[in-house]
C-alpha cells in the first residue's frame, strides 16, 4: 500500500531522530510502524521561516481547510491512503464530495471535536478517525467519522532519552506552553514554599514573583533550530528527569492536554499533578501514579503539592506509572493499534 503522510509538524525529521536515538520515536506516530510494512512518503512540511503564500491562506483560515499545499501535494502523488497525523492538517480532503478522491483518508483526531458544519463534513469525510481518548471517539462519532479507533499513545520506553540518570533537583517542572495555568501553579508554589521550573509563562507573559519559581531559558535547554522558540525533546526530557513532581495545570479541561508531559512523567518514573480533564485518555489518580485537582482550585493543588513533599509517595507513584506503561500505555502498543486499524479498512 502506497501511503502519504501528512502532519503539522516534520514527521519525516522526527523518525530520523528517533532512528539516530536523539528523540523518542513516539513523535514519529507510528509512521516509523507503518514505513516498516508499506511504501510511505511524506508531504513537505515547510518550517516557519520557509512558509509561502498557501501557508499565509491556511493560517488565516484558522486551518479549516486543512494545510492547503499538503493537500495539493496528494493529487500528484496519488497514494492509495493519506494517513494525517493530526484533524487539522487534512481537513480540506475529508470535505471533498463522495467519489472524488481515489484514496481512503485516515486522521488521527487528537482533540474533542467541536460542533460546526465544517468539522462535520470533515469527519463524514474520513474512512479511519484514530482517536487518542475514548471521549475524543465520542466526539467524532457524534459528527459522522465512519470508522473510530481509540489508540493507546503512549512513550518509546526503550529510547535513549529516557535512559538519563534520574534526580530530583529540579523540583516541581512543568514543561507545557499552550493552554497552561501557569499563575495558578506558580501561587501554590509560592504558598507552599516548593520550587519550581516553568517552560512556559504566566498570562501577563511573566510569572508572578516569588524567587522559588522560575521560567526555563536557553541556558537552560537547547531550541531547535529550524522551530525558534520551541526546545528540543531531548532538552526538556532531562528537566523532566531531574523533576521530584511533573505538574500539568490546565485553564481549559474541554481540551487534551498534557500528555506528552505525562508520557515522558510515566517512562522515567515521575510523580504528575494535573488538572482533572474528561479528555484525558486516563486517569492518573485512577491508576494511582499521580494527583488530579478540580479545574481552577489553587487549594487543591497546593494540598496535591504537599501530599508529594513526602518522598516515600512520590517514589511509589512514580514507580506506578512506569507499571503503567510497561503493561498498558506505550508506543508499541500505539503502533499496533494503528498498523492493524489502517491494514483493515
């Protein structure tokens, strides 16, 4: 089977990474599984610095015609199945009419999908919606997707990355950018007297003062070249191995958020405190390898924070979540449920 992938960031750079073992090979979604079985390609995705005029039309439209010059792309390479590894990238092709396209189209659906004409006609358009939550399947099945899978996205246990000494000097560390409430952390911290390192910044673009709380910089992790402003996986994966707790605070739960966190928390044995999300694949209470606190409650993170003071716990939770994972919630597993979805529609 000819397959063509298409993705919002370099999928073909990230399984060249994890091939070289610079990076976890589970950014690669499974392409690396699928390469292994099928001829594969990859549509060019262009770095910010590289973006043309169909770029500029694709932002604007907020995306909801998908990346239009990786859309273009499909209809000179013609591949039996276009396997977009995010719902944005391919949204054009599933609103194409029945009977126009030659390829079956396959869309891993990370995030709940919202009501609107547009997503609809998208999801009916798909012949293989791979969701990462059950909630997420929920939402797509709700909008027409014909065929839904729920696929276990979890870390590459066996990379190199993860094979770095582990401490906790770095305190509370919490690497998340988007969809953060990094104030609310940052108060608990401050009245709990914990430190803590932030990649991202609080809403005001600083975090408030307190000198146990600090914003990671390029001194502390290296960015990656072609993507300004974002670090290398590798950087932020040795924080995360130095962290006593990962913390995943939320300000919008309707969304999935934080599971890369939380992949690279459960392969190094890491403690997580998180905000409680429907849209999360798992519970981390559940499974007793971490915290959840309500949406907004600065109370309840400071008592989660205080509850993991004790290191006797964290060594227990963290040593939970790594059970977890070996059993439950890996990359190999991931490349499984995907193999075997594609190979059967």
């Amino acid at each position: 089977m000819r397959i063509h992938v298409l993705a919002n960031y370099p999928l073909d750079k990230m399984r060249r990474l994890a091939e070289l073992s610079e990076s976890p090979a589970h950014h690669a979604w499974a392409t690396d599984a699928l390469g292994r079985r099928h001829e594969l390609s990859h549509a060019r995705f262009r770095e910010p610095a590289d973006q043309g005029r169909a770029e500029q039309i694709s932002r604007a439209l907020r995306l909801r015609l998908g990346q239009l010059r990786q859309e273009m792309e499909v209809f000179s390479v013609a591949p039996d199945l276009v396997y977009a590894a995010d719902e944005r990238t391919g949204a054009g092709l599933g609103m194409l009419p029945a009977g126009t396209r030659p390829w079956k189209l396959v869309t891993v659906v990370h995030h709940p999908i919202t009501r609107g004409a547009l997503s609809s006609r998208t999801l009916r358009g798909t012949d293989l919606a791979i969701c990462l939550a059950s909630s997420t399947a929920d939402t797509a099945r709700a909008r027409g997707a014909r065929g839904i899978v729920t696929a276990r996205w979890g870390p590459d246990l066996a990379a190199r990355a993860y094979s770095v000494v582990a401490d906790e000097s770095a305190g509370v560390v919490s690497t998340g950018k988007s969809n953060r409430d990094l104030d609310l952390l940052a108060r608990a911290l401050d009245a709990t007297g914990m430190s803590g390192l932030m990649f991202g910044r609080g809403s005001a673009g600083e975090l408030p003062p307190g000198s146990n709380v600090r914003t990671a910089g390029a001194a502390d992790a290296e960015e990656d070249p072609a993507a300004p402003g974002a670090f290398l996986a590798t950087s932020v994966i040795r924080w995360t191995a130095r962290a006593s707790v990962v913390a995943v605070p939320t300000r919008d739960p309707d969304r999935l958020t934080g599971l890369t966190e939380v992949n690279d928390a459960l392969a190094l044995g890491k403690p997580v405190v998180m905000t409680r999300s429907r849209h999360f694949p798992f519970s981390v209470s559940a499974i007793g390898c971490g915290i959840e606190v309500e949406p907004g409650d600065e109370r309840g993170w400071r008592n989660a924070l205080r509850e993991l003071a004790d290191p006797a716990t964290r060594a227990e939770m963290g040593a939970r979540g790594r059970t977890f994972a070996e059993r439950s919630w890996n990359y190999e597993l991931f490349c499984k449920d995907v193999v075997d979805a594609v190979e059967a529609i």
